[in-house]
C-alpha cells in the first residue's frame, strides 16, 4: 500500500521516519522496531495499544514531516516502555478514577512525564505538545505525582482531541484489535523488548537521558512487592544464628554419654518469639494504623503461624501496654501524640522472655536508639513525601534515616515505572 492511492497510509515515509527515530534514539531501536503499525481513520494521529500495534492515521502522516514523525514514533513507544496502561489501571484502582475523563487526564499526565525529554537532538519539537510547561508544572515528575497536580478545565480544554490509546491510559478502544488480534506482542515478548532497551541504556549510559537511565535501572532491579519484602526480611532475622535458640534437657545432648553421672542440656531451636512495636503517633493515619494490623497478621503467617510468640506494642511518646497477638483485628492502637520510639524499643526488650526479633512500623518521624538491640530488628516504613515538609512547627525538620543496624522495608511501595 502507497501513498499513490487516495487516503492510504504512505508506509515509506512512516518507515523513514522510524529509522530516523531509531538513529537519534538507537537505545529504543529495538522498542521502535518492535512496534507494528496499523492503517486507521480513526485516531486522530498516532496511537498504541497495550499489545503494542501503532494506529497510524493517514491524514496525519501526509501532512507531518519526517523528522517530527520520527518525534511521534518515540513519544508512542515511550508509554508501552514506562507501562503507562498497567500504571493507569493501578492508579484509577487504587484513587476510584473512572470515566473517560479521568483517563483523559492519565493520559496528559503521562505526555506530561514524558515529553519532557522527547525531542531535541535531532527530534523538533511540535506546536502545542503537552508538556508540563503548558499546565504551568514543573518538570521531571512521574505521571501519578502529575495527577495530583491538574484537573480538567479551561487550561486543558484545548487537549480534550488527544488520544494516545489503550497503551497511553489503559482504556480500551473499539478500534483496538484486542488480544487475539493480529500482530500483537505477548506479555513475554513486551517484557523481552523492554529488557533489550534497558540492556542498551544500561551499556551505553552517556547516550540516554537521566530519566530513562533510572528507568533502565529498575527494569534490571524491579522493585519487590513491600509485603512479601517484610515476610522476608523477618523470617532471614528469625532463622538467623542465635534467633529462637534455647538449651533444653528434655533432649540430652549426645555429649552426655562421655560424662558418666552428667547430664547436658541440647541446643534446640524454637519458634522465635516476636515484638511488633506499632507507631501510634498523630503522624500515621487511620489507614496506616489499619495496614499495620493487617502487616502483624502477616508477620504471624512468616513465623509459621505461633501467634502465641508475637506481642504488639502500641507506641508514640510512651509506650502502651503489651497484647499478645489472638486477633491482630481486636488490638486496641491508642496514641495520637508525640512520637519518640526508643521507649517501645525499652519496653520491648525488658520482656521475658526477650523478643528474638523486633518489627517496627513507623513513619519514620522519631529518634533511634544509639544503641544497637540484641536481637535482630526489622523497619516497616509509611513512605512520606519529600516534596513536602515534616514539621508544620520546623520547615527545615528532616528526621533521622533508621539505623543501619535495622533491615528497612517501604510499606506500600509500588515500581514508580520510570
């Protein structure tokens, strides 16, 4: 098909204007060819779906030189490799965003992430691209912290003909050919093509803008899942040397039987005996709090169940009283005052039995012990933002990192996608 015949999509110059993109871009070469374009009267430029096919208008090929096509072909690609359609699914699921609307406004937000560092260097800029620039934003901020900052109105009305796809903001069209259409990428091939890029970012980082740098780092490093983080990280502390041992004569030791008339006690391992100091200040929120009892939960499942060996601490400025752990559901968390850790770290270690490990859920707004505990300690943190500050009393208040003696785990973090 050639640009010869009325209306047909010219495929020599999209396909110049691919291997241009590809020469300005060769670190998303293999992400560019990999996208297979698709003839349609029905997007208003280009678009891509989440199977990665490019829908290509006619029109705007004719009307577009090649070098701003080539601006095009690197825009669409770039929400496929940042996964802007599974971030867009997740971030409507999680704040109950639902309508066009508000995929319309996940989509500005995710040009907004990315146009940032689109073009120049062989790639002009287009009249009227959606940049944070154009919503008075600042630049370099992820498509989620975007959201937060615009709504629809008189400053965006001018955008409401932008559509980069289901690929863009996770929305299917009635255009899209779906998963059992043609020329679709299955999860393992998309996963592969995006290995490939960050493979060719991470070997040649002078090439390739900071951005995409760090995006490549986390497609080599993906973040874990927080919640089986914190399971891990407690069973390593609970299996650790010293953790959940005791001497027992109930089983002799077999040295017993060099000593005539003595009897030694054996090593034996028991299920460890577990503290949860839970952050009760008026800085974790009602929905904090109730993940934290949802985590001690977990934390009984990743010590094989004993919840007979798990107490909770409730702790801001003091420390409360000490529940052993039936129902995390019916563990009254009292506080809403200052905060200040050490006291439930005090508390928690003159048990006794001591704890083999201590768990503590914070935001991390407290001091830290100066002392190291003896026994293995794990860190679950609330994430807070850095953009904003601590302290209504002390703008320039920053509180202390946990101790690197703590095994830290962020609650709640998800991979950010760039």
């Amino acid at each position: 098909m050639t640009a010869d015949v009325p209306g047909t999509l010219d495929f020599e110059k999209l396909f110049a204007a691919r291997l241009h993109a590809a020469r300005v871009r060769p670190y998303l070469a293999a992400a560019l060819f990999a996208l297979h374009p698709v003839e349609s009267r029905r997007v208003p430029t280009m678009a891509v779906d989440r199977h990665w096919r490019c829908y290509v208008s006619p029109a705007f090929v004719a009307r577009t030189p090649v070098e701003e096509l080539a601006g095009v072909w690197v825009h669409e690609v770039s929400h496929l490799l940042r996964d802007h359609h599974g971030r867009s699914d997740r971030v409507a699921l999680e704040r109950g965003l639902t309508g066009p609307g508000e995929r319309l406004r996940m989509n500005i937000a995710a040009d907004c992430e990315i146009n940032d560092d689109v073009f120049g260097e062989g790639l002009p800029r287009p009249d009227g691209v959606v940049d944070p620039g154009l919503l008075g934003l600042a630049e370099g901020e992820l498509m989620e912290d975007y959201l937060r900052m615009f709504r629809l109105g008189p400053r965006t009305q001018h955008l409401a003909w932008l559509d980069c796809g289901s690929g863009a903001d996770g929305l299917e069209r009635d255009w899209d050919l779906g998963p059992d259409g043609a020329h679709g990428l299955s999860e393992q091939e998309r996963d592969a093509v995006r290995f490939r890029v960050a493979q060719g970012i991470t070997a040649r980082p002078g090439s390739a803008p900071k951005s995409w740098r760090r995006w490549a780092e986390e497609a080599f490093h993906p973040p874990q899942p927080w919640r089986d983080l914190l399971g891990a990280a407690v069973r390593s502390a609970a299996s650790g040397p010293g953790a959940g041992e005791d001497y027992s004569y109930g089983r002799p030791s077999r040295r017993s039987t060099g000593l005539p008339g003595v009897i030694l006690p054996s090593l034996r391992r028991r299920p460890p005996r577990v503290s949860v100091v839970v952050d009760t200040s008026g800085s974790v929120s009602d929905a904090e709090l109730g993940s934290a009892l949802l985590e001690v939960a977990a934390i009984a499942r990743a010590v094989g169940g004993r919840r007979d060996m798990v107490t909770v601490l409730p702790c801001d400025a003091a420390a409360r009283i000490v529940h052993p752990l039936c129902r995390a559901e019916g563990i009254p968390l009292v506080g809403g005052g200052g905060t200040d850790l050490r006291t439930g770290f005090a508390r928690a270690l003159r048990a006794r039995p001591g704890p083999d490990v201590m768990v503590v859920l914070t935001d991390g707004q407290t001091p830290w012990p100066t002392r190291r505990p003896p026994c293995r300690t794990v860190v679950g943190l609330f994430p807070r933002s850095t953009t904003r500050s601590w302290s209504e009393d002390d703008p320039d208040y920053v509180p202390e990192t946990p101790p690197e003696w703590a095994r830290v785990v962020i609650i709640g973090s998800t991979p950010a996608g760039r």
